[in-house]
C-alpha cells in the first residue's frame, strides 16, 4: 500500500541529498505518478524523463520509457507517440531513486517545439472525465504540492478546470439624432368598426398557428426516426448493420480458435459450431451493461483499457473495470450503439473483410451501429456443466451454475470417511455463509448451496476435506430463488 497519496501540479523535482520528506530516508525511494494527459494540437510528441536514476513510462497503456534494467542516462527520451488535439490519454510514470543526489523532470517536446516540463494545464487528475474540456473552459494550476513520500508513495498529476472569465461587452454607441422631416398635414381617415378589426385580426392569427402546427409535425414525422425498445437482459445475436456479420471476439487463451465453438465448454452437436455467436446481455447499475460469453465468466472489454480510437476489443473474467461495462442505447431503424463506460467511445466495424471490431468516437456512422436480435439460450444446463467440468483438487470440487442467480450445485469426491466443510468469503475476504465441518462417508458427493439472500458480486468458496483446502470463483448475478435442478450425483 502506498505510505502517501497527494495531487502534484507539474513533475519537476530536485531533493539533492535530501529525503523526499520529514523523518524518511535521504536514498532509495520510488514515486508513482497516474492521471491523464490532454495535448494541446495533434501531432507527435517526445517525452523524456530527465533523471540520473531510473524511469518507467506509460502513455495510453503503452510503455514508451524503461531504464530499470540498469541503463542510467541523463536525459532519456522515447520515440514519437501520436497524441490528438484536446483528447484526453492516461500516463503513468514509475520512478526509483538510489543513493546520491536524487532529481526528476517529465518533459515533452511538443510538434516543432523544445523540451519543456509538461505544464500543469494538460494534465488531470486519475478518475477524472475522459471527455474533452467543454469550450470556454480554461484550466489553472494547482496550488503547490508538498513534498512526496517514500516508497511505494503514489502521487497523481492534478488540474483543476475553471470557467474563462466573461468579457466585458464595448459600450454601444450613443445615439445620433436625426433631423425631422416634415411631414405634410392630411385629413384625417374615417376610424375602421372596433369589432370588425379584432375579428379579422384573430382569424388570421388562427390560421397561421394551424399552418405552423402542420408544417412542424410534418417535419418531425419526417425526420424522427422510429425509435428502439428498450433494452431487456437476455441472450443476444449482435450483427453490424453494414456487413451483417455478428459480433465475434476470438478467445485470447486460444488464438487460433473461436471462443463460440463450444458453448460454455459443452459441445452438444455440430450444428452448434455454424450458429452465430451469442452474448447474455446483464444489466448493470446506474443504466450500464455488460456482455457475458454464456456459459463462461469472460465478458466483451476493450483491451488494455485504452482510451485510443482504433483500440482494439478483448474476452477477460469480470472484474468491474470500467472497459468492461457499457452504455446501450437506441439510435434509429431498430439499431443500438455501444459505448463503453471508460471511454465513452462506440464498438465499431471498422474492417468487415477481416472482421476487426474495434472502439471509436462515436459519429452516427452505420458500422457503430449494431442489430440485437434476442436468441434461445444455449448455456448448458446444471446437468450438462456437472457431467462435463472435471473439478478442480484432489476432490474434484466444482460448482455450478456459474455465474449462479443464487442457488448452486456443489459437487465432490472423497476417498474415505473424512471430516469436510465449506465457508463461503465476499470480495473482502470476510466470511459470509459456513457450513458444519463433519465426517461424511466416502464416494462422490452433490450438496445445493442457497445463497440467495446475499448481494450480487463476486465471492470465493472455499472447501477443505481434513487437511486440504479447494479454491474456487463464484459469481452471483440477481440473486433469487430459482427452482432447484435435479442432482446428477448422488445427493448428500
């Protein structure tokens, strides 16, 4: 854990011999830095970490700078990294300093400039918005830093944004007055009937209130185009509206093969390896989403949590990252765009040849588009997953369904009479469910768990049998009574 966390304005420090704080060791010590960097005009941009120790670099998830392996430089300086006007990217520098005199500066060289320390004006702090300063907006420095702590200390760069002030308006002009015409005198007209005037002018005000009325409903029914559903949970095809391919992410663990292949494990016929591929769409809290291989943990992210257009898409175990969740909303014809929550930018076709989805700002453009047309499930039943998952241990423990709505099937072996027990741990490591520890008989083993009453997230179950301890992830999504499967094993 870090001994220290503050907010640096800029990253431009020379502590000499001294320690970077009271009662801390004048040598030795390392610096974190992580927050988010704007550059102020496209181009490309050199960053250099001016230091004698060493350094790591990371723009846009990409390490750029690495002299920990034992190259000591005084200025060490990256290749040229593409950077957009006002889009913001994540840096993140890791420094270390040895014995001796300890200084550091993160510099860049902007397109066509020198070295310069990154002004406090482009920077931002960690957790803050990825979106684009509005207009108007300028940013100011934040007020100096006290000195930075030992290891592991982490320090985040900082800017606060602050509205321009409003520019005073010139005074208009005064008045030129005019000299008056004459006008000639003329008999007065006879005064028109009170209530033949008001007649006419309120008949003519009708007419043209209805005319208006007319032409803009005429122009909303022209423009607005028929709305999407709303969106309910359950298992999708995604297909792009420009190819018409549906949405694919090849297995990382397995390169050379598709994730779909088998659903969740069980490959129940051949027809199953020519349906399109699915995806159990869950609905999430404040209006996210995330989408579940079914019969898998794996949920659809965009790699490395990259906040770059172009960045490519990935299949990764839920971990509540922000890449990993996402906005669904109805664009037009029956069509949803996606967004994901870390980067507000869109899934996207980019090449229908090769397949490739990709994220990108989101333009209205057709191959952000996406068709979701609800599917029969094809996740294996609790029957299915218990004859075919081996168990993991020398018992064999394994536990299903998996993520489980709440109530889950336990199953193991036991060579002999041995005492055995579970205790059930939150994300916390605190234990929230415990069962009997007790002698049971040798064989093989089946108990239903009911976990209903605890809140959706991730939990770990763990088994011991005498001496030995079984490990495994559970997920519980809604948790609600479901109606019991039939045991596959014996019940115990």
């Amino acid at each position: 854990m870090p001994l220290q966390q503050r907010l640096d304005p800029s990253i431009n420090f020379n502590w000499g011999k001294g320690a970077p704080g009271p009662d801390l060791s004048d040598d030795n010590f390392s610096i974190r830095w992580e927050g988010l960097l704007a550059a102020p005009s496209t181009g490309s941009y050199r960053f250099i970490g001016k230091t004698v120790d060493e350094v790591r670099v990371w723009v846009n998830g990409k390490k750029i700078i690495d002299t920990f392996n034992g190259s000591k430089i005084g200025a060490t300086g990256s290749s040229g990294v593409g950077l957009a006007a006002g889009e913001k990217t994540t840096i993140k520098i890791e420094f270390a300093a040895g014995e001796g005199d300890a200084q550091f500066q993160m510099l860049w060289a902007p397109p066509g400039q020198a070295p310069q320390v990154i002004p406090t004006t482009y920077l931002y702090p960690q957790g803050s918005s990825n979106l684009p300063d509005p207009a108007g907006t300028a940013v100011a420095a934040a007020p100096a830093a006290p000195k930075p702590a030992p290891a592991p200390a982490k320090v985040v760069a900082k800017a606060k944004v602050e509205p321009k002030p409003r520019e005073a308006k010139p005074a208009a002009p005064a008045p030129v007055e005019q000299p008056k015409a004459e006008v000639a005198k003329a008999a007065p007209a006879p005064k028109p009937d009170p209530a033949i005037a008001a007649a006419k002018v309120a008949a003519a005000k009708a007419a043209a209130d209805k005319a208006k009325a007319d032409k803009a409903a005429a122009k909303a029914a022209k423009e607005t185009p028929p709305a999407a559903p709303a969106l309910e949970p359950g298992i999708y095809v995604l297909t792009s509206r420009t190819s018409g391919k549906a949405l694919e992410i090849t297995d990382p663990s397995h390169p050379n093969s598709r994730l779909y292949d088998a659903v969740g494990g069980v490959d129940k016929n051949a027809d199953s390896r020519n349906q399109a591929p699915q995806w159990r769409i869950e609905r999430l809290a404040d209006g996210y989403y995330r989408l579940v291989v079914p019969g898998n943990n794996r949920v659809l992210e965009v790699l490395g949590s990259s906040t770059s257009n172009g960045a490519e898409m990935d299949l990764w175990p839920y971990y509540s990252g922000n890449n990993q969740v996402w906005r669904i909303e109805p664009t037009e014809d029956g069509y949803y765009k996606l967004l994901a929550k870390h980067s507000n930018k869109a899934l996207t076709a980019r090449d229908s040849a090769a397949g490739t989805v990709q994220q990108w700002r989101y333009t209205g453009k057709e191959n952000q588009m996406w068709k979701l047309k609800p599917a029969k499930s094809e996740e294996p039943t609790a029957q299915d997953m218990a004859t075919s998952r081996p168990g993991v241990g020398a018992n064999k423990m394994s536990i299903y369904p998996n993520p489980s709505n709440g109530v889950v099937q336990l199953r193991y072996q036991l060579p002999e009479e041995i005492p055995m027990g579970w205790v059930l741990y939150n994300q916390n490591g605190a234990p929230v469910r415990v069962s009997d520890y007790r002698r049971q008989p040798a064989g093989a083993h089946h108990q239903t768990l009911d976990f209903t009453g605890l809140p959706a997230g991730d939990y770990n179950l763990r088994m011991t049998v005498g001496t030995v301890t079984t490990r495994e992830q559970l997920q519980l999504r809604n948790p609600k009574a479901d109606p019991v499967p039939t045991a596959p094993l014996g019940s115990n």
